[in-house]
C-alpha cells in the first residue's frame, strides 16, 4: 500500500493499526536521517545504512513472511536501479507486508513514482514505463494532495547590479567550456541577493504586518552569504509553528525544496524575484515543476 502526503500521526495509527490486523510479528522502519520514522517497538533503520553490509546481512536474515517493513520517504534518487533502492528491493522479497509512505510522488517527473510501484510490487515491472492504467490496476494507492503555491514579488535591482548580471554571465559562459551549463544560473541567481536583502529591511514590516496567524516572519536562502538573524539557510529552516518563512530564493535541486516543504509543513510561501532573468527562469522552472506534480495527482485519483 502507498500512502502519499501523510503526516506523522497518520503514519504511526496506519503502522499500529496494520499491526493488529495482521499479528505482525516484527516491523522494519527504513526512513532517511532528515526524516526519522521511529518507535520503539520497531526497528528503526538509517536510510544509507541498508547498503553496509552488516545491515544488510542482518535483515535478510531477521525478515520473513510475518515481517512488516515500512519505507518512509524512500524518494531520494531519481536512478530507478539506485543501489539503495537495490537492497531495499531484496527486502521487500522476504515478506507481502510494506507500507510505503512518500510526501510527494515524484522528485522532479511523474517517471520517479514508478520507484515507488516497483517497491509495491515486488518490481515485477521494473522495465516498465510510467502507465497509469499499470499503476492503477496493481497498487493501492491513499492520495493527500499537497498543492504548493509560490507568489512572486518582484525587487527592482539597482543599475550596477545589472552591469554586474551582465559581466558575470557574460564570463561564464565564455568559461563553461565541457562544465555543467547548470552551474551559470545557479551562480547567476546570487547576484540580486544584495538588492533582496536591502529590500526585505526596508519593506518587510509593511508587507507582512498583516499576517492573519500573527506568526514571525523568517527568509531563507541559498546560503549564509546575507548576514541577518532573520534569514536562514534551507538546511536550517525547520518549522517551530510560530513562524512563517518567505523566500529569498530557490534551490537548484529540487529535492532539496521538498526536504525544506517536508520539515516546515508550509506550502505556500513569497518569493522574492529580482527583475533579472534568471529570477524568471527560477520562477517558470518551480512553477512548471509544481504543474507537474499536480498533473500526476489529477492522474492517481482518478479511479
């Protein structure tokens, strides 16, 4: 069974629950370290420790055909023959029980869910493309679609932030040569950082005094580069309930915005874009992504 958009209590009554109506005899949580599903009745398992050998020897042994195995957030690559995904899939052999529990269904293209049929499945149409008359007749599948929402608010830049965008860019790509062409608007999104920053000290009260739920207003970037006690960095913005984070800019990576969704719970959000055209090109590329992601919900629910 694939449990997509649940919470942690949700996830916790479904395990107990599948517990009690099975007689489980053990339950293997497999979960990544930005994410623990833990209890102390299981057996709790760091994600990158299922390829080391003692784990991995050691659970081939311990589950059998009254074992449960539970993944909780198994999306982390997009490599469908991923070598974790290989020795979870070794597992998952060993017993009919799994609970599969993912926040989104895809990482990036509707084509990454089919690591999560393959686990439901027992891979038995691992060279099968994305079908979704495939899926829907072999998996049961529980949706809770998350629909995420960016609001751009557009900062003018200054003059020489401009002739700054323009020598930068202009240099990279007289340097690319045989590198990652990713890395010109992943540098280039940088450049309108100052002009946000100066933004945000002269217009945030103004622009969010109103907040309905009366929480603190905290930013994120990219980086620590924007020295300020209100802007915190993706890896470090983590969701007390008192606060609401607006965005200063995105990720490159699109599992690293999930991972942020994920400890934070906020789908919506503001984004600040610089009138630079890699702000737009950042915006178009979340806003396609997130067009996506609803498309593939549209498709699961409808049986």
């Amino acid at each position: 069974m694939i449990y997509l958009g649940f919470e942690e209590h949700e996830k916790h009554n479904l395990i107990v629950e599948y517990r009690n109506n099975y007689s489980i005899r053990n339950t293997v949580i497999i979960s990544p370290k930005q994410f623990p599903l833990m209890f102390g009745w299981s057996d709790n398992i760091e994600w990158s420790d299922t390829i080391e050998y003692e784990t991995f020897y050691r659970l081939l042994q311990e589950i059998t055909e009254d074992s449960l195995v539970v993944l909780s957030e198994p999306l982390r690559s997009q490599n469908r023959y991923d070598l974790t995904y290989n020795c979870i899939r070794h597992f998952l052999q060993q017993t009919k029980h799994k609970i599969i529990f993912q926040q989104f269904p895809q990482i990036d293209i509707k084509e990454d869910f089919m690591i999560l049929f393959d686990f439901d499945t027992n891979s038995k149409w691992k060279k099968y493309k994305w079908d979704i008359n495939l899926i829907l007749d072999n998996i049961e599948i529980n949706v809770k679609p998350l629909l995420i929402q960016l609001n751009g608010i557009t900062v003018q830049t200054q003059h020489s932030t401009k002739e700054k965008y323009y020598t930068e860019k202009t240099k990279m790509f007289n340097q690319i040569g045989n590198k990652n062409p990713d890395t010109i608007p992943r540098n280039l999104y940088l450049v309108g950082g100052k002009d946000k920053h100066a933004y945000i000290k002269s217009q945030c009260k103004s622009l969010f005094k109103n907040d309905k739920n009366d929480k603190n207003v905290l930013f994120v970037a990219r980086n620590q580069r924007l020295k300020s006690d209100n802007i915190l960095t993706y890896k470090n913005a983590r969701n007390d309930n008192k606060s609401n984070y607006i965005l200063i800019e995105l990720p490159h990576k699109f599992i690293d915005f999930t991972d942020f969704l994920k400890a934070n719970q906020q789908l919506k959000y503001d984004l600040l874009v610089a009138d630079l055209k890699v702000d737009k090109w950042y915006l178009k590329k979340y806003t396609d992504w997130i067009n996506r992601i609803n498309e593939t919900y549209t498709n699961l629910l409808k049986k």
